[in-house]
C-alpha cells in the first residue's frame, strides 16, 4: 500500500489525507506552495517515445496547497466512528482494561442514550460485549463498574493520525506537533 500524502492548507493547517495521484493533481497545477519532510516519495509515468525516457514526479510527504482557506476544519469537532473511537481508546475496553480486536469491541454510552446521553467523542467509551450487556441502560456509578479513563475529544491532528493506519515519520512529527500530549504514545 502506497502511503497517502498529508495535505495541509497554505497557512500549515491539517486538511486531509489524499491520494498520491490527487497530489500529482496540486503538483501540476501548480498548486503546491511548499512542502515538508526529506524523502519526497518517487512516481513513475508513462514513456516519452521521443526521447525514450520515462517520466516522473518527486512528490513529498506533506504538502501545503495554495487556496481553500475559507473553512479551516481543524477547528471543527471530527466526526465520530467506531473506528476511530477504539482507536482512540487503544482497543481496550475501558471498563475491565482488556484488549479486544475490533469485532469484540462496541460504543459504550457513558450516560446512556435513553437517558439523554448524546452520540458524541466525550459520552462515547470502547466496551466489550460483556461489560456494555452487563451495564446496560445504568451510568457507571449505577452498575458499579469503575471507568478508567476519561473520554475526550481528539483535535483534528490527533483525528488524522486516528484515521491513517500508514503514517510516514514526517507526517507523524508534524501531526504530534499540534497534538495535546496526551497522544504522544501513538508512535
Ligand atoms: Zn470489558
């Protein structure tokens, strides 16, 4: 799998993951105001029968695009999956502290949705099967089980790093950059 390209706004702000070839795109249009990281990765295209070379474009690791500065997303709250929620949660149930792999795993309401809980980063824990049954539609206090860790709402850096299994070493440093220190164990 060929890693995908961080693309940051002119100002250095996160915006997204894309493609290589979306970021050949930028490269040609002349969109790339500046780039970071040592290692640019090296694609090949087609022939030039002329002169029988084959042509190619150096395309770096992070990219800052010129445009687009209107709606920042990284002030904005990211959407939530599950996901990136076990993610989050480094695929432990925060009840009983076990690691499951992800088809063990479920979103557990903190204050339960019958109860006005809402879908969002800070009332969402990873459970496993057993301890979200067992707590069922009680708060943690009600079914006397201890939740071990505070949920907390990833800022958008933290999110891009959630979402991207094949993270190259510049993009990561950058990312941890702007990441709260609570993340710095995602290496
Ligand atoms: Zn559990």
């Amino acid at each position: 799998m060929t890693a995908l390209i961080l693309k940051l706004d002119i100002g250095g702000q996160p915006m997204s993951w894309i493609s290589w070839e979306d970021a050949a795109v930028h490269y040609a249009k002349d969109q790339v105001a500046w780039t970071l990281g040592e290692k640019p990765q090296r694609f090949f295209g087609g022939v030039n029968r002329m002169r029988n070379e084959r042509s190619y474009l150096d395309i770096h690791p992070v990219i800052a695009v010129r445009g687009n500065m209107k709606h920042s997303k990284f002030t904005a709250v990211p959407p939530m999956n599950n996901r990136e929620l076990f993610r989050r949660d480094r695929h432990t149930c925060l009840y009983c502290l076990k690691e499951y792999s992800d088809k063990k795993l479920t979103r557990d309401h903190v204050i339960p949705a019958s109860r006005g809980g809402m879908d969002v980063w800070t009332n969402l824990v990873t459970a496993c099967r057993r301890c979200n049954q067992h707590k069922a539609a009680r708060t943690p206090e009600e079914a006397n089980m201890t939740l071990h860790a505070v949920p907390y709402t990833p800022n958008y850096a933290e999110w891009l790093i959630l979402k991207n299994r094949k993270i190259l070493a510049d993009q990561m440093s950058f990312l941890q950059s702007l990441c709260p220190e609570r993340t710095q164990w995602w290496k």
